[in-house]
C-alpha cells in the first residue's frame, strides 16, 4: 500500500479554500484563525482510513481476531474508525504515553503513563498512532510490547513525517498519509491539548506553537 502524499495537497484557507466550507464540514469557527492550510479534508481522511482497513483485513484474513493498541490520546479518533472498518472482529485496549512535554519538540523520553489492560502473549497486535515523527515513541513502544511474546507486533499510523525520521530501526507496515515537515493538528492531533476534536488535519499558524 503507497502512503497518499499530502505534499501537495495544502490548502491556503481563505485562498484555496474557504472558512465556510471548513465550518460546514464540522471545524469549530474560532478554531479557524489558528489555521494556515488544511491537508486533509474528513471525506479524504474517511478514504485513508478505509484503505488501512482492506489491507489490514487482507493481510489478516486467516487470524481470528486482532488486537488494536491505540496510543492514548492521538488515537482517539482513528482507532474507532478503523476498527469498525475492518472486517476480522477486534479487540480494543489503549495505552498512553508521553514524549512532549506538552509543546511542539519530542523529548527522545518516553514514559509509559497507562500500560495496556489485555495480555498480547499469542496475539496479533496492532500498534494504532496518529503519527509517526522521530520515530522515538514507536521504538520505545514496539521494544516493550516485543518482550510479551506476542504472535505479530505491527504498528499503523495515520500520518508519517518522512522528514524527521530519526529512528530508522521502526518499521510502520500501515501508513495512511505522508505529510510535509510542518505541526499539523486535528482528528487527534493537538497542541498543548488543543484542535484535537476538529474533523480535520490542518496546519497550525507558527505563531500559535512556536
Ligand atoms: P515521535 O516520537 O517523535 O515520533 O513523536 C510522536 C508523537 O509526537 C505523536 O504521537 C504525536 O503525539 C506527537 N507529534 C509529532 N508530530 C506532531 C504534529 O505535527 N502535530 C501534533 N503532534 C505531533
Ligand atoms: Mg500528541
């Protein structure tokens, strides 16, 4: 499966895109001013998240059931749209970790803040995240859950930022997007616990990270 590039597909608002069609697809109106471009609209974020699913389904047909991990709390959203997607029955758990001490730059630290309540001993488990940065947070997150035995450990994520790829030992077999190094927010993404309930990924306005 090729990863959509979103490259060039940033929308200006107000330019190529207008601040009514964002609040008719469900972006909250004083949330709008903090946007420079959207890069993925819900219909096409919709489409992404039912690629996954087929080749999540195909890969697995012979399993009985999988295990969704979802990355507290930027999986919020994908995990459940995901899973109702895919065609083996799933089993849902969540864990939560952090690697941003609530700002833009990942620490390279990542602590384990809620471990997962299921034993993966056996199980085919899904690593489910919004997005794949430095690559850190999977690293840790893939070492850890690998001494519990499970029968298959894979990792999917919505968005990847090839660009800031510093550990290259991760390997994430489920991609949806490729995004340009820039701060995105929404569906799950958020700064400092902001934007992340808009239907939306959008880039965020410098001034309000930096
Ligand atoms: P990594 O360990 O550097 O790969 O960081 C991954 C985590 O950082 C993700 O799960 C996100 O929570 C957060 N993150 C990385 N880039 C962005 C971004 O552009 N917007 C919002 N959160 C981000
Ligand atoms: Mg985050």
């Amino acid at each position: 499966m090729v990863p959509v590039n979103c490259y060039g597909k940033r929308r200006i608002i107000g330019q190529d895109i207008s601040k009514e069609e964002l609040i008719k697809a469900g972006v909250k109106q004083s949330l709008i001013p903090d946007l420079k471009s959207v890069i993925l609209m819900p219909n096409e974020i919709d489409t992404i998240i039912s690629e996954l699913a087929d080749k999540i389904s195909q890969d697995y047909k012979e399993s009985e059931e999988l295990l969704l991990a979802g990355v507290l709390k930027g999986a919020y959203r994908i995990l459940p749209n995901l899973a109702e997607k895919i065609t083996i029955p799933c089993v849902i758990d969540f864990m939560s970790v952090s690697s941003y001490g609530g700002g833009q730059h990942s620490s390279g630290e990542v602590r384990i803040l809620k471990d997962l309540q299921e034993n993966i001993q056996g199980r085919n488990v899904i690593i489910v995240e919004d997005i794949a940065d430095t690559r850190y947070t999977l690293g840790t997150l893939l070492s850890l859950l690998n001494t519990r035995n499970p029968d298959s450990l894979e990792v999917c994520c919505l968005l990847d930022k090839p660009e800031r790829m510093q550990n290259t030992d991760v390997d994430i077999r489920y991609i949806g997007a490729t995004v340009p190094d820039v701060f995105v927010v929404g569906y799950g993404l958020d700064f400092d616990s902001k934007y992340r309930d808009m239907p939306i990924v959008a880039e965020l306005k410098k001034e309000c990270y930096l």
